[in-house]
C-alpha cells in the first residue's frame, strides 16, 4: 500500500524540477543539517482575535516570538554545535521581526529563510499572490 501511495503522489517532471530549484536556492551549498534547526511560526488567521476578512476565526493562542526565540537559545545550550536557523512562516511580519530577534539575540547563528516562500498572511492556499520570486537569502 505505501509503495503504491508513494507511486501515485509522486511530483511530476515539473513540480520536482521546481522543489529542487527552489532548495538550491534557499539552502547554502555548506550547509549541515546536523548543525541546523527549523522554526516555523505559524501566525495570521490560525491565531485568535485575528482582524482578517475572509478566514475563519482562530483557533489558539499564538505565542510570542519570545517563546520561539527561547526555544531556539535552548536548542542551542543544549547542543552548542548549531550553527543554522531556518525560518518560515505564512506571516512576513511575524517571520522579518523574529529574524531580527536572532540577529539581536544569537548573532552566531547564520539564519536560512525559505525563499519564494508565499508569505500571504493567512492559511488560505486561495491567496497566493504573495509568493516571492526570484528572492534569495543575500540581504538576511
């Protein structure tokens, strides 16, 4: 059943080119993901007491970027190796002030965002227009 399933979900010739370009593009060629953490934050319409038109109400308390941000500097206690911070969200503001959080806070970190990540601000795959092309992780 799971080889069957892997079968027919298979990307296509195109979706795989375009899963690849966009890994070269976000990832340093040095990079190591022993040495390598994820921070998702998940923000926008899943969050209550959000003002977006459109989306459904939320459905929990979003933490603070403090609360990720610590989570990162335990991470790195724990394993002083680290050297790699990802970080992706579908909220651009959310995700720009948590890079700022670690430049202040961890500048020994080399912080990766995932480019052309579609950063439209809510959950809704109906809003898609905020995909970024042709960005890069240069100016982070």
């Amino acid at each position: 059943l799971a080889a069957t399933l892997a079968y027919y979900l298979r990307p296509n010739p195109y979706i795989r080119e375009q899963i690849d370009k966009r890994l070269r593009q976000s990832l340093p060629s040095d990079i190591d993901p022993d040495r390598t953490i994820g921070v998702p934050i998940r923000r926008s319409d899943k969050c209550y007491g959000h003002t977006l038109e459109g989306s459904a109400r939320g459905e929990l308390d979003c933490p603070a970027l403090d609360v990720y941000l610590n989570g990162v500097k335990q991470f790195v206690d724990f394993d002083p190796l680290v050297e790699n911070v990802i970080v992706t969200s579908e909220d651009k503001a959310a995700c720009d002030e948590f890079v700022e959080l670690v430049k202040k806070e961890l500048p020994q970190l080399r912080i990766i965002l995932n480019v052309g990540d579609v950063q439209q601000g809510t959950g809704s795959g109906s809003m898609l227009e905020a995909y970024v092309d042709e960005a890069s992780n240069e100016d982070v």
